[in-house]
C-alpha cells in the first residue's frame, strides 16, 4: 500500500491543454504544471495557445508595466 496516494486536481467535465502532448484533455490527465485550464468547453480548451498568445501580446504592449524608462530611454550613455 503507497504511503502516500496521487492526488489530481479537477473534476470531469474540466477541460484542459496538456503542453507535452499538444492536445485536449478533459479532467486532470497530466501533471499541473504541462497544462492550461481548466476550460469549461472542449472548443475553448482548443484554443488555449492562441488564447495564451493574444494575452501575452496584450500584457507586452500594456502601458502599465512599461512606465519606467529603460537605459536607451532616458538618454543615459551606454
């Protein structure tokens, strides 16, 4: 008997990205950390990478966290 059991985490009807496998999996198949989700539909758990892409782009070009001025910015030498 294992002294300590394998916990997943999810439920069915979860629908989850693995990363490894580049496919759709519904409930908690792979280990959390090679996965994005959960997603409530298969459709959206499809398009988890562009999802992924369009917020990375978003958060790039988010004037929030670009307001210090970089090294080229404030005319300092270099």
């Amino acid at each position: 008997m294992a002294l300590f059991k394998k916990r997943t985490v999810g439920k069915p009807g979860e629908w989850f990205y693995c990363l490894e496998h580049k496919k759709v999996e519904e409930g908690p198949d792979c280990p959390a950390k090679d996965r994005f989700g959960p997603y409530p539909s298969r459709q959206e758990a499809q398009h988890a990478m562009e999802t992924a892409q369009e917020r990375n782009l978003e958060w790039d070009t988010d004037p929030k966290w670009h307001d210090r001025k970089g090294p080229d910015e404030d005319g300092a030498a270099g």
